[in-house]
C-alpha cells in the first residue's frame, strides 16, 4: 500500500510503501490524532520507521498499488 502525508508549512510530503493492512494504518493515525499524541510511527516495507508529528499533519492519502501494465492496450 502506497502512503503519501502532508505536512503544515513544507514543501514536501512524505511518501512510502507498507506491507501493512489499511486498517492497521487508519487505526495507528486516527488514535494518534484523537489522543494528541506528539508523534506516530509508520514503518515502510524496507524496515524503515517514519516519526510523523501529528501537530503537522495536513493530510494522508492512502491507496493500493496499480500494477503497471506491460505491452499495448487496444
């Protein structure tokens, strides 16, 4: 699953891929937010952690992967 995070007054975001579940992920940021947490942690599919401040947040996409099509399409 590809994630793409916005952050307030930066020019760019934060995009990455995870092996996680939607859910897990959706829970993982909406529990942050609701509780005013300072951060959460989202890690890729390379082992990597992100540390995201939740006061920074302007918004996260989330979607699946489109394979690429390989050849023509008539």
């Amino acid at each position: 699953m590809d994630i793409r995070i916005g952050i307030t007054n930066s020019p760019r975001e934060i995009n990455f891929s995870t092996d996680a579940a939607i859910d897990d992920v959706k829970k993982t940021i909406g529990t942050a937010l609701s509780d005013k947490a300072p951060f959460f942690e989202l890690a890729d599919d390379k082992g990597n952690v992100f540390v995201i401040p939740t006061e920074g947040v302007a918004y996260v996409e989330l979607g699946n992967e489109e394979s690429r099509r390989v050849g023509f399409v008539a």
